[in-house]
C-alpha cells in the first residue's frame, strides 16, 4: 500500500490536501470579493483600472474559487486593492477592517489651477453628474473615488490626499 493512503483504505494525503487546497481557494476568493465590494468596484471596473491586466470574467473565477491565484499574482491583487496580502490570505484584519470608508470633500474652484486638474476633473465631473449634484464649488467623495483617483494617478491614496493638501484643494477628509 501507497504510504500517502490510510491503513483503512480511506482518503489518501494527496486527497485530502485537494479538499483543503479547495476550501483555501474558496476562502481566498471570498475575501478577494470582499475586498473589490468594498472598494465599491465592479468587476468591470477591476479590469478597466488594471489596464486590462485581469478580466472581469479572470476576476469572477478568481472569486468563485474556478480558477486559483499563484502567489505573485495574489501579491500583485493585494497591491491592486491597496490591502496587505495577508487580508487575503486569512492571516491578518478582516477586509472590512482593512478597507476604510470615508469622505474627502475637494474644492472644485481650486482644483482648476492644481496641476491634477485636467487628469481628475473629468472623473469629477462624471461622479458629480451622477449623483445630480450640481454644487459646483466643492464635492464629496467616497473613499473608492479616492482609490480610483489614486489608480489612474498611478499613485496611493494618501499621496494623493498629500498632494491636493499641499495644493490647497483638499477641503475636508
């Protein structure tokens, strides 16, 4: 008999490594789906801010556990998301603890001569008309605005929020 099987005939090692490895993948999908929602992000949105690095349908199968991660590119989601590859391993804070949600408030008037201007006010733009809010002056954003920002700024979240501190464009976070 295999060394790998039980003397009573059962399961062998390798099986039962499967079912593990299964469950593992299963609980790295879930949190990995946690993470995008609380990023406010769809699927498509993933695919679009990675520069077409994963797919939406490549992301989905990661979530549903159909397809399985190796580590640099688990490493390379945890950048994505801005969370430490131990969130999404299991072994650290919840993504929910993780992913903080609050609001930066940006004055509109005084972005227009910051040199972020022309890259951001169009997103701005989008989300002010799709939240009907014509203000003008100033407006509220979400945490995963901020994300985004920083994604298609090709920088973090808090250098970002720095530099439009710095810039005089930050009114509230």
């Amino acid at each position: 008999m295999p060394e790998d099987q039980s003397s009573t005939g059962g399961a062998t090692e390798v099986e039962t490594d499967t079912e593990a490895g299964l469950a593992f993948t299963l609980e790295v999908g879930r949190r990995l789906r946690s993470v995008r929602r609380q990023h406010g992000l769809s699927l498509q949105q993933v695919g679009k801010l990675s520069g077409g690095r994963w797919s939406a349908s490549t992301i989905g199968a990661y979530e549903r556990g159909f397809r399985v991660l190796n580590l640099p590119g688990l490493h390379e989601l945890a950048a994505f998301y801005n969370v430490p590859i131990t969130v999404l391993l299991g072994k650290g804070e919840s993504p929910a603890q993780t992913v903080k949600t609050h609001r930066v408030v940006i004055d509109l008037v005084a972005l227009e001569g910051a040199k972020e201007a022309p890259a951001i006010a169009g997103y701005l733009r989008h989300i002010a008309h799709s939240r009907g809010d014509w203000n003008g002056a100033v407006l509220s954003i979400r945490d995963s605005d901020m994300w985004a920002l920083a994604a298609l700024l090709a920088t973090d979240q808090a250098a970002l929020v720095n530099d439009l501190t710095v810039q005089g464009v930050l009114v509230s976070s």
